[in-house]
C-alpha cells in the first residue's frame, strides 16, 4: 500500500509539473494563447533532488545568477528572469515524501523561451547546483 501511495505521488507530482511548464511557458512569452503561432521557441529540462523546495529555489536563484540572467523575481516556489533575448524561470515542484531522512524532495523544472532558449536552458542546467542533506539527525 505504502508503494502504491509513493507512486502515485510521484505521478501526481509529474503531472503538476507539467502544468507548471505550460503555466510557466505562456508567462515567459507573455502573449494571450489566441496569439500562440507568435511564441518564440521554449525549451524545458528537470533536475529532481532529495532537498525541500525552499532549498530548491535557493538553488535556482544561483543557477539563474551565474548564467547571466538579470532582473530576478521570485515567489516560495519558483524565480525567473531575463537576458536581452531570452527568458529563463526555474519552478521548484514538491515531491512528496522523495527526500533525505523522509522529508520532501524537490523537482526543479527548468523552462526558457527567446532567440536562445535552448543555449540558455542547458547553461542554466549546466549551474544548477544539486543541495544535498549531510545531517538527518
């Protein structure tokens, strides 16, 4: 029972993922969907990890920061931002009972659109740094 309730949190939590790229996708380009044959290309990568969100978004801020990317803003879960070109926003999606010492992990989903998304998105993957947890005591 216990493996079933885990799998389907983790279905769960990839489902809200993907919502979250699509959110996340329509916010970067910032056009209304009746206008969807204007959006730039966007491309989207994950890193999951056994770390809890706000860890995560930490994470994300710094990866963001040492790609280049300017005008950072940031909720509990996610932050984004800009280069002259492309945008770039990093979602921390909590992963149930997935982290260190049985505590929630994280899912980070890496989402950038503009003239270099995909050169963007893989530096920005490239600088995330993974957190660990040393102590679980």
């Amino acid at each position: 029972m216990l493996l079933r309730t885990v799998a389907l949190a983790h279905s769960v939590a990839r489902a809200s993922a993907l919502v979250l790229i699509v959110a996340a996708a329509l916010y970067l380009v910032g056009v209304s969907p009746a206008h969807a044959y204007v959006y730039p290309a966007s491309y989207w990568t994950t890193k999951t990890m056994t770390v809890p969100v706000p860890s995560c978004v930490n994470a994300a801020r710094q990866a963001l920061q040492k790609s280049g990317i300017g005008n950072l803003s940031s909720d509990s879960m996610s932050v984004g931002g800009t280069t002259p070109t492309t945008r770039g926003y990093i979602v921390c999606v909590r992963l149930p009972k997935a982290g260190a010492c049985n505590g929630d992990g994280a899912t980070a989903v890496i989402v950038t659109a503009g003239d270099d998304a995909k050169t963007l998105r893989d530096k920005i993957a490239a600088n995330f740094a993974i957190p660990h947890l040393i102590d679980c005591g």
